[in-house]
C-alpha cells in the first residue's frame, strides 16, 4: 500500500499541513516534540481508526481548535487501485471516518486495508509491560490480514464481560442465574478456541521469520525466541474454565480463559525482562515488529512502514544491520523520524532510491528536495 499525499487540519501540534510522499522512503528529521511522531501518528490514525498513543480521540484536536481533520489519498501497489480515506472529530462529537465518501457502518470493517507497521521507542513496552500489551500485538497483526478475527474478539470480549458481571454479583451478595453463567462460559470457549488456533498459527509462522531477522540484526551474537502460552494448550477450553469456577467466585472475575494468553520472549533459555540489555531488548522488538511486516506482505498488500526514532541506544553494527534490512526492495513505502541526519543520510545512501526529505519544525514540514 502506499500513501501518495496526506492533508493534516488541527492534529496534535500540526495546525496544517499538506505533503506529497514519495512511494519509497519519506524522512523527517527535527528535534524532540517538533510533530515528526504526530505526523507518523495520523498516517497510524487511518489505517487503524485511532491514534497509536490513545484511544481517546479527542486528545487528537490540537490545543485551542474545535476539530481535526486527516485525509489521505492510497494506491495498492498490488491491484493500483486508488482510495481515499478521510478521518475528522469535532469536539462533543463522535468521529467521522469515510472510504471514498461513504462513512463505514462499523469501523472494524476497515481494519486490514491499510496494512501498516509501526516501529517506536515505546515497543519495548513488549518485553517490560503486562501480558495485554503482547496480546495486544497478537490482535493487532492479526486482525490486519483475518477478517473475522475481530469479531471473535468482541464476542470473546462480551462474554467474558458477562461473566465477570455475574461473578462480581455474587461476590457481593447477590445471586446468579447458573444457566446463564453457562451460556457466557459456552460462549467464552467458543470464540476463545477460534482466538486460540489463530493467536497459535500465527506464532508458528512469525517464529521462523523473527529469528532470522533477528539473528542478522544482532549478527548471530544472542539466541532469542518466541513462546505463545494459552489455557487453551491444557485442552478443552470450557473445562478448564469450569473446573476452576469456584475460585472464579472467589475473587469475583475469570481467572482462565484467552484474556490470560502470553507471548513469552526468552533470550538465552531465560526471560527477556530480566536478562536483556537495553540494546537486546531494542533489537528483539525491531525484529519483531519487521517479522510482522514480513508476514503482512505475504497475507496481503505490502504494508506501509513507520519507523519512528528507532535508532537510539543500538550500537553502530546494529543500525548498520537495520538500514540493510529496510533498504532493501522487499520494503515498500517507509516513513522515518530521527534527530539525528547522519542516520537518514547513511539509510538514503543505502537504498538508492527515490525519497523526500522533510524538516521538521513546530508541527510544520518543509521539504528539502522534490
């Protein structure tokens, strides 16, 4: 997929912009909090429906400004076919997102159809952060190239809502209908096995891929792997949630199901949190989110990559490693932010090849070369 311009109004500290991309490498360098990641955000905000900071939208509406408007013109670069997809919020008011004009009737029906990867410095979230911010990877990369996984989601996520009302009534006193905490236990096994094959087929598929870019990142220095555990791996899922229903009662929530799945991330045999350096833990999380790009491509179109400021706290072999990899034509549209120019000029150097170089400054871009 690649953008071929984009038209920002009243997003975050961009009071208006108006750019004509490049359909290979586009870069924006300029100091810390000038707009270079907000730029990237919107470019995020219509491929997924919201910003990749917050899902409050109304954080979006630049300071003092009633709304926010995002457009962007698209071509697939497998089919050339052209869209447009239009984003807005007023202040009090839902947002407003259009295909070619037409407003969408639920929002999930646009996930996957701007395939895009992000690459920033709060992935390392990954490997510090709680079990829900590797399922929410899982999700994600998912949900961008199977299109009924979202709703197998919001099912599981309803029913397991249910459920968890009923437990909590009953920890306070009241008393539950049995037959109905039974039709939202069916309903939690049912959509959380459909989660469960494809969260695990998933897994399989980006272990090969990460490794290998792993191991060309880090030059073979470290051993790293991936290990996707799930209730669902003990056998049927309604038995295990059934079995242990009385310490559901106990605590007043659901203490089994997919919402306790985990993506283990070991280096060395041992727990990555525990052991990696920061440049370990930097280097595992690229290669992850560029295993996923990878196996976006070969699901779908080619995603548009962003790679926001990624260079920071790797040593020079492992940037040098980076900029290969990117550089290379199995990459498609790439944005990239930095500080720093000698970065940029060592990746535009590399990839021989057509690009726009943009300075960035109080959330406005001008444009160094056409």
């Amino acid at each position: 997929m690649i953008l071929r311009s984009l038209s920002i109004l009243n997003y975050k500290n961009i009071e208006a912009a108006d750019l004509e991309l490049s359909p290979k490498v586009n870069c924006f360098i300029g100091n810390n909090g000038e707009g270079k990641t907000n730029l990237l955000d919107a470019v995020y905000f219509l491929s997924f429906c919201h910003s990749a900071s917050s899902t409050v939208d109304s954080l979006s509406i630049r300071h003092d400004a009633d709304f926010f408007m995002i457009e962007g013109s698209f071509q697939d670069d497998v089919t050339s076919q052209e869209l447009t997809i239009n984003a807005g919020m007023k202040r009090g008011h839902k947002k407003i997102f259009r295909k070619n004009g037409k407003a969408y009737t639920r929002l999930s029906e646009h996930i996957g159809l701007i395939p895009l990867i992000i690459v920033s410095p709060g992935d390392v979230v990954l490997i510090t952060g709680g079990s829900e911010d590797r399922r929410r990877f899982l999700d994600i990369g998912i949900s961008q190239y199977d299109n009924g996984y979202i709703n197998h989601l919001n099912r599981y996520n309803r029913a397991l809502q249910s459920r968890n009302a009923l437990l909590k009534m009953a920890e306070n006193g009241g008393e539950v209908d049995m037959s109905v905490m039974e039709l939202w236990e069916e309903e939690m096994a049912r959509s959380g096995e459909e989660l469960y094959k494809r969260r695990k087929a998933f897994v399989e598929e980006i272990i090969p891929i990460f490794s290998r870019i792993y191991r060309r990142i880090s030059n073979e220095k470290e051993e790293v792997s991936l290990q996707y555990v799930s209730h669902c791996s003990r056998g049927s899922l309604l038995e295990v949630i059934q079995r242990d229903r009385a310490k559901d009662f106990a605590v007043g929530y659901s203490l089994h199901g997919v919402h306790r799945d985990d993506l283990e991330m070991l280096i060395g045999g041992y727990p990555m949190k525990r052991e990696a350096s920061q440049g370990q833990s930097k280097t595992f999380v690229i290669a992850l989110r560029l295993a996923l790009f990878e196996l976006l491509k070969q699901h779908s179109s080619t995603p548009i990559l962003l790679l926001d400021d990624i260079f920071d706290k790797l040593d020079a072999d492992r940037v040098e490693h980076i900029v290969s990899i990117v550089a290379g034509e199995d990459y498609g549209q790439i944005f990239i932010t930095d500080t720093n120019r000698e970065h940029l000029d060592r990746i535009l150097s590399t990839a021989d090849t057509d690009y726009r170089l943009y300075h960035v400054r109080q959330g406005k871009f001008l444009i160094h070369n056409a």
